[in-house]
C-alpha cells in the first residue's frame, strides 16, 4: 500500500570493476581495458523505470560519462535527473581539497557538456564525506552544486557518522549546500540502514519495505534509496583475490534484485531527487 510520500530513487552509476571494495584488487589503469556492462544494465533500469512510470535521479561517474554520452543522453531524455558522482570513483576523504574540487568540477563540466542540463546533485562515492571532511561541502558550493547525498549516518566499517542528522540539513549553514543522507530508521537508540545498497539484497524483501514504511508514516518523510546497475548482473566477470567479506558484500542475491525493485517500484511512490528536495526547499 503507498502512502502519500513520494520517496526519492536513486541509481550509483559505476561499473562492477570501479566499486571501491575492488580497488586494491583492480588496477584504475587496467579500466579502459576492462569489460564493460554498465550500458546494458542501465538498458534493463530504464525500461523497468518506464514501465512504472518513474522518474529517478543519477549519479554518474563523469569517466563513465566520457565513454557512453548516447547512454546519458538517453537517461536525460527520459525525464531522469542526471547528478554527479564525481570523476574518477576517489572517496572525497582521500582527496585533498584542491584535488577534490577538480574532480567534482570535471565531472559536472562533462555532464553537463554531454546532456545539456544544469547539474545539481553530488553523491561521494563509499558515502566518504564524514566529520573530518566537512569542509567538502564549500567546494561543492563553490563548484556550482546545490545539493549532496553523501553522508550515511550509521557505523560501518568503510564509511558513516552516525551521529549525523537522519533526514536533510544544511552542514555549513542556512546557505550552505542541502545534505540529504541516505535512509534509516531509529531503533533502540541506533540507526539502522534502510535505503538499499547491499542490504536491500541480503534481508528479505519485507525488512526494506517496513523500513520505508516507518520513514514515511512514522517520520512523515520522504525515503532515500539507491542501488547500482551491477546490482542486476549475476554473470558479471570475478576478479580474483577479493576476500570472502567483499565477495559475499558484492555477489550476494544479484539475482534476486531486478524482481524486489519491481515489487519496490510498486509498493511505493517514487521520483526525482531534485523535485523532492529543492522544489520544496528552495
């Protein structure tokens, strides 16, 4: 049953071999040369979006940008929201600030190029802007960004600050950049991931589906929940040498996640990040 919240869907768009998890294992010089299957993913994302009639935002890795612009060109024809996810898939809390705001602008300049539309959206890839570097958030500014989704506020071993605020809030002040964290819900004192990723495919279809729920009905606000288009590729190629927690993190259920996003697209309202927040923001 959907309520009258319209949640915000949202699509990571990397390929399989760019994931940071893979990072000490996949050489970023052996890229190029490397299999891609983003374009066909996204193919079978767009045509589930369009048959439930739903419009999503992208963040898109400006390097993936460069090398498929048909494919961009399409997402934004379709009524999607393309967004940054920067460059080159580096964790803002490795970069430096300078480096960071040339990998930020280098990605809005190419997708803006390549779709012809403003971009207004920046989400940090591994959610890698924390307290140690909130000072991202006047770069974004400055780089012409209006809003981020970077911050995860739970504790994980690779990102969060759970102490963050759960819902959108402004880090560097009334005019700074709006911050939209990915969801969670509030139990025991804790927060609890709800807005997709991995989780999404390793608990049953049921946890998700109360989790937004009690975003919506509970909070009265609106849901943040992302996915990446590897997520529907079983046969994607293996690299070798990854530990058991990384394969089980990024093999786990592949193939049970395009039919939960059907149930999921249908069992809520879904759209944009860009109408949801900024139309109603400012």
């Amino acid at each position: 049953m959907q309520t009258h919240i319209t949640n915000a869907l949202t699509i990571d768009v990397e390929d399989y071999f760019q994931v940071s998890a893979f990072a000490p294992h996949v050489a970023r010089a052996d890229w190029p040369n490397l299999e891609c299957r983003v374009e066909a993913n996204l193919e079978r994302i767009l045509l589930l979006l369009e048959a439930q009639r739903i419009h999503a935002t992208f963040f898109t890795l400006g390097w993936i940008a460069e090398r498929y612009p048909a494919m961009l060109r399409s997402i934004a024809a379709a009524g999607h929201e393309v967004a940054s996810h920067g460059y080159a898939h580096l964790r803002a809390s490795d970069q430096s600030p300078a480096e960071f705001a040339h990998d930020i602008s280098l990605s809005k300049t190419i997708l803006e190029q390549v779709t012809g539309q403003a971009v207004q959206g920046y989400r940090a890839p591994s959610f890698s802007i924390v307290a140690a570097n909130l000072w991202a958030f006047d770069v974004l500014q400055e780089a012409g960004y209006r809003y981020s989704s970077s911050i995860y506020p739970i504790r994980h071993d690779h990102y969060g600050m759970p102490g963050a605020p759960r819902f959108a809030w402004r880090p560097r002040g009334l005019h700074g950049v709006l911050e939209v964290p990915i969801s969670t819900v509030r139990v025991g004192g804790r927060n609890f991931p709800a807005g997709g990723g991995g989780y999404f495919r390793l608990l049953p279809y049921r946890v998700s589906r109360w989790c937004l729920r009690r975003i919506n009905s509970l909070d009265g606000q609106a849901g943040i929940f992302y996915f990446h288009p590897w997520e529907l590729d079983p046969g994607q190629p293996r690299p070798a040498g990854l530990g058991w927690k990384t394969r089980f993190r990024h093999y786990v259920n592949l193939q049970r996640m395009e039919p939960r996003l059907a149930r999921l697209a249908q069992d809520f309202r879904w759209g944009r990040m860009d109408r949801i927040f900024l139309d109603s923001t400012g």
